[in-house]
C-alpha cells in the first residue's frame, strides 16, 4: 500500500525515520511527534513504541533508537527527505 506523502515506501520500500534529527527538534522546542504504521506487525509495532519511549524517557540516545528501528524494520530505514549530504551543506551565516 502506498503512503500518498511518503514516495520512499513507493520507490524505496524502506520506513521513513529521522530518529538521528530528534535531539535537533526537541532542542527546539518540538513536541509532539507522530508514528505511523502500514503493514508492521503488533510485535514490531510494540517493538519501536518501546524504542521511542525509551529515547523521550532519556533511557537510550539517538544512535540505540535508529539501531532499534533498522532492528524492527528488516526492509530498512531511510532518512528520505530528511537527509542532506555534508557536501551540499553551506555554513551558517551570522
């Protein structure tokens, strides 16, 4: 089934994730989030529910979340969109 908004479940396959930019969005004042679900099961379902609840409840860092969803995820995650290339960034200007 196609997410409508999402073309890597329609060219990629791979679960859209962006468990590496959460620091950045809560240091900034998000706070509410949203997971969605296509075709996991309950058990992978429950799997990455604990795995966020344990990042927002300050038990594991970034890295052990992406680790727990690639885990969780045997198609593979991608940051899609959210991925930048450290070549294509230009520096910050103040």
């Amino acid at each position: 089934m196609a997410d409508v908004g999402c073309r890597n479940t329609v060219f990629g396959a791979e679960a859209q994730e962006a468990s590496l930019h959460l620091a950045e969005w809560l240091a900034a004042g998000i706070r509410h989030f949203r997971l969605e679900f296509v075709h996991e099961t309950p058990d992978q379902v429950m799997r990455i529910g604990v795995a966020f609840a344990d990042f927002f409840l300050g038990r594991s860092a970034p890295e052990d979340l992406r680790r727990a969803l690639q885990r969780a995820a045997p198609e593979g995650v991608t940051e899609g969109s959210l991925f930048v290339p450290e070549s294509t960034l230009l520096p910050v200007l103040q």
